[in-house]
C-alpha cells in the first residue's frame, strides 16, 4: 500500500472523523525533536513490538514496509515543518507473515517557541477495511472483465462459422471466468461423448477430454434434472455424492454442469471445471447460463453449417475430375480448395483433356459468384469445354463456343453469370502451346535454370459477356522440363486482396517446380498461402510439367 499524506485545517473537525469503523486504536505522542515516542502497550503490538520495547521514532521506522518507508519518512519531513492535522496510511509485518495496513491520526502542537514540538494522536488497524476495499476492487474488475468477455465471447460466436473457432472464443475466456477447461458432452445411445472441449492454454492438455467418474456423474445429473449442477468445492462434492469421495482432491476444485437444449429438443451438457473453489454468486450463475446457451446455440449451427458445406464440397468435387490427371509426356498435379461455409459454393474448375491429335488441353476456369448456381454452371461449362476440345476444335473455337453456349443459357438478366477461363493446348512430343484467354489470369511458366514469370497472353472478355467475341491465339514453345501453373483469382488474391503480391507469393512458391515432386509444390502453395492469410475465395490450381524424352508421367 502506498503511503499517503493528507492536512486538514485545524479548525475542521472531519480531519478525526472515521473513514470506516475502527477495530484497534493505540495512543502515541512523538517529540519531534528528540525522537522519543511515548505510546500505550497496543500502539507496541500493532507495530509488532515488545510492550517494553525500544520507544524511539526510529525503532517504529524499522517496523514499516520497505515500498512505504520513503513516503513515511517524507511524511514526517512535512509534520515537522507545521502545526496542523496529520494522518498517515503505511504497513507493517504481521505475526503470521502477511502485512498489517496501519493508519496514524494526530494534531502536531507547537513548543513554548510557537514551532512544531510534538505530535499527539491515534494509530488505527485498518487492515480489515483495506482487505474488503481489496475484494471489493477485486469484484468488480471481475464482474467487468467478465461483462467484457461476455460481449466478446458474443460477437466471436455471431462470427464463427465452424466448431473449431467456437471452441477458440470459448477458450479465450476460459481464465477470464476462472475455469480451466470445457467440454460439451451429449448422449449417444447408453454412452456420454464429448462434442467438443477446450483447455486454458496454461493448462496444456484438455483435461475432460476422456470423461471420468466425476464428469459423468455430473453430466448424467444435469441431464436428467434439465437444470444446473453447481458444485463449489470439492467438500460440497463429497457431500452430495459420498461415492467420488476418491477423486474428490483431484486438480479441479470446482464444477458447473449445465444442460444445452437445441433448437429441436435435443438436450447435452456442458462440464466447466474449475481450479479453485467457487462460491457461485447468483451474478455469476446467470452469466454462465447466459454463455452457455450462446454456446449451443452457436454449436448447432456451426454442426449445420459443417454438414451443409460438406455436402456442397462433395457436390462440387463430383463435377471436377476424379483422381489423379494424366497425359502421356507430361506430369499434372491440380488440387481444388473449398474456402467458403454452408451451401454458399463457388464455381472453380480445372481440367486436363485428351486431345485427338495427341496433344492434350490445360484448362482453368472460374464462374461468377457462390451459389449452387454458379456450381452447376460450372459444370455445364466444364462439359462443353471438354466435349468441344474432343472435337478436334482449336483453343480460340473451343472458348467462342463455350461463350455463345453461356450467352444463351442467360436470358435472365437476374440470374445471369460470366466465367473466366484460360485453355492451353500442348502438343508433348515439340513442347509447342497455343493459347487463349477469356478474361482470366495469365498462366505461369517454369523453364529450368530461370525463374518462374507470367505469360503474356493477349485474352478476351469473359465468357457469357459478347455472343460475338473473339479470342486471340498465342503459340510458344518449352522445353523438356518446363512447367505450366494455372490457378484462379482466390489464390492471387489470398494476400490482403492485393494481386501484385498474390502475384509475387505464387511465383516464389514456383521456384525449383521443374525437378520437384509437383505433388508436393500445389500442397505448399496452398497450405503456405493458407497459413499465413486464410482463403477468402475458393481456389483452383493445375501445374503441369513436360517430361523430357524416355520419361514417363
């Protein structure tokens, strides 16, 4: 405690009033000149002095903390300067090793010279008072921490879409509430299974994750009354359940389960343990109630978004080709990433088409938006495009016919979608490429020896946009070796949405792509990307290699 000073008036009575009700009072009077203090034997016991101890000024100094000692002594610089009222907070050491918080009250009177002489008062133990000033200061912090974690807790729910970053927000308040660790336990059949837990991060390992006897025992009690089981201390356990005496002085010292009701009457439990005993204010039963129930809540739609987007990303992966691509004399390795939740799915494809000269087309695409709309689009479209390149068509007739066919199909204006696509033709055995491109990001090419760069592929609009467009053809030939990377805007556009350093991520990842497992190089483009921004966009990405004579795909 810091010491403090404070003078009042002589003629102001309220200097000697009470700041709260007085405990123990010992009487002093200090000669300011020699030293001496004169005191009764209780003014001795506060300061956990002998009562036929030492009785000078500096005797009593010894007796004081040393984070208060220098504000005591300036203290007493002030009192010897002037006759006025004085009082005086500081803390001593206790007989049982904590700290006394002391309070001197008294008048400082002149000598026959009209100069301060002595000093005449009280010595009060306001430990008590400050120890409930503390718990008070204490409360509410807590409750203000908590009323702050309950509104971040809140808007951290409204945002997550799946359990895992539910769990996340639930465990960053976990210390805030004094808990150590949740799980959420719901009945399947004769057995309780957890749904889902977390831990404080201090406390490592998820400590509920395998239920034990206390942890059922609660759950099941929760379930079955449909109301809370609060438990604040391990005594209060073996008093209302004799039987788990045994792990009654395990690490958690306290325990609320509390049941969770779903929007279709399906009712689970939540366990939070705790590992100091709780007392469980009215306040902070309905706070945990009030959490808990955002906690189901938030649960059952992120269950219904999970399955709702599994079920979209299978729909969508059955239109993109199945297993591995291939095509004699080169390697391919593609990967599609789902980035969005629900049914809100997007329109992002690839391919690799056998051509009837020998040859074989590379092709990237991305409809408009996210919808179960754009998926289906985007499989009509993947279609024509592979039925239109079987024909023998050449890389523009295959875009143009793609881009009347999407024309047509949007006749309604409200429903009407573009898509963009980049379609490569190599012919293996001469590394020759003929190239179109409507609307979508250039390809990359890795030759051996030099570093990855982006094509210049002079392109057209998007597909669907102008009946009549047409699209320019680029030729160019690669050498054994080199490789293709065709990607989408959701992989260039991952970084802040900034495509110049999209752009620069996607060629660094490229580097050594003409001697590396091209398995391996997608994987990491991805999960780098992934790692360090998130994906905000679905993406789509084929790299394709051409091997050099002898070697097999």
């Amino acid at each position: 405690m810091r010491t403090t000073v404070f003078r009042a008036d002589g003629s102001n009575p309220a200097a000697f009033q009470a700041s709260a009700s007085i405990v123990q009072a010992g009487f002093f009077c200090w000669e300011i000149a020699t030293g001496e203090v004169s005191c009764d034997p209780l003014t001795l016991a506060l300061h956990g002095m002998p009562e036929n101890g030492p009785s000078d000024i500096s005797s009593f100094l010894a007796a004081v903390h040393e984070s208060d000692l220098t504000d005591v002594r300036d203290a007493l610089g002030l009192i010897a300067k002037s006759c006025d009222n004085y009082q005086i907070e500081y803390r001593v050491a206790s007989d049982d090793g904590r700290y006394r918080s002391l309070e001197a009250r008294g008048r400082v009177l002149p000598g026959a010279d009209g100069l301060p002489a002595r000093m005449v008062g009280v010595v009060m133990d306001t430990t008590a008072v400050h120890e409930r000033h503390e718990a008070e200061k204490r409360r509410l912090y807590e409750r203000a921490s908590r009323d702050r974690w309950m509104q971040e807790l809140t808007a951290a729910l409204a945002a997550a879409v799946t359990v895992k970053d539910i769990m996340a927000a639930a465990q960053a308040g976990l210390r805030t509430f004094g808990a150590d660790a949740l799980a959420v336990i719901a009945p399947q059949g004769n057995r309780l299974s957890v749904v889902a837990s977390c831990a404080d991060e201090e406390q490592g390992e998820d400590p509920i994750r395998v239920l034990d006897a206390t942890a059922r025992t609660l759950v099941e009690e929760s379930l079955h009354r449909r109301a809370p089981v609060l438990l604040g201390s391990a005594d209060a356990l073996i008093t209302s359940y004799p039987h788990l005496a045994p792990l009654a002085r395990s690490a958690r010292q306290a325990w609320a389960a509390l049941p969770l009701t779903d929007s279709r009457g399906r009712v689970s439990s939540c366990l939070v343990s705790f590992p100091e005993p709780q007392e469980f204010l009215p306040e902070e039963r309905a706070l945990l109630v009030a959490a808990m129930g955002l906690l189901a809540q938030s649960l059952e739609r992120a269950g219904m978004y999970e399955s709702e987007h599994a079920l979209a990303t299978e729909l969508q992966r059955g239109m993109l080709p199945r297993g591995p691509l291939t095509a004699p004399g080169v390697t391919i390795a593609a990967r599609y990433q789902a980035a969005t939740s629900g049914m809100w799915i997007g329109g992002d494809w690839y391919d690799a088409i056998s051509l009837p000269d020998g040859g074989v087309a590379l092709v990237i695409g991305d409809v408009q938006g996210h919808s179960v709309h754009a998926a289906s689009l985007m499989g009509r479209l993947r279609t024509a495009v592979h039925a239109y390149a079987n024909e023998g068509h050449p890389p523009a007739a295959v875009l143009e016919r793609t881009n009347r066919l999407l024309a047509e199909l949007n006749t309604d204006p409200d429903r009407a979608l573009f898509a963009t696509c980049c379609y490569i033709a190599l012919t293996p055995s001469d590394g020759t490429l003929r190239m179109c491109r409507a609307g979508h990001p250039g390809p990359a090419l890795i030759t051996p020896r030099k570093p990855p760069r982006l094509l210049e592929v002079p392109g057209g609009l998007p597909l669907g946009i102008d009946r009549e467009q047409r699209y320019p053809t680029t030729r160019l030939r690669i050498a054994p070796g080199s490789v293709l990377a065709l990607t989408t805007d959701g992989l260039l556009e991952a970084v802040n949405k900034d495509i110049d350093q999209g752009i620069e991520r996607f060629l660094r990842g490229l580097r050594g792509a003409p001697t590396a497992d091209l398995e391996t190089v997608v994987d990491d483009l991805l999960a780098g990307t992934q790692k360090a921004h998130g994906l905000g966009d679905d993406v789509a990405l084929l790299l394709a290699r051409l091997n050099r004579p002898g070697r097999r795909s």
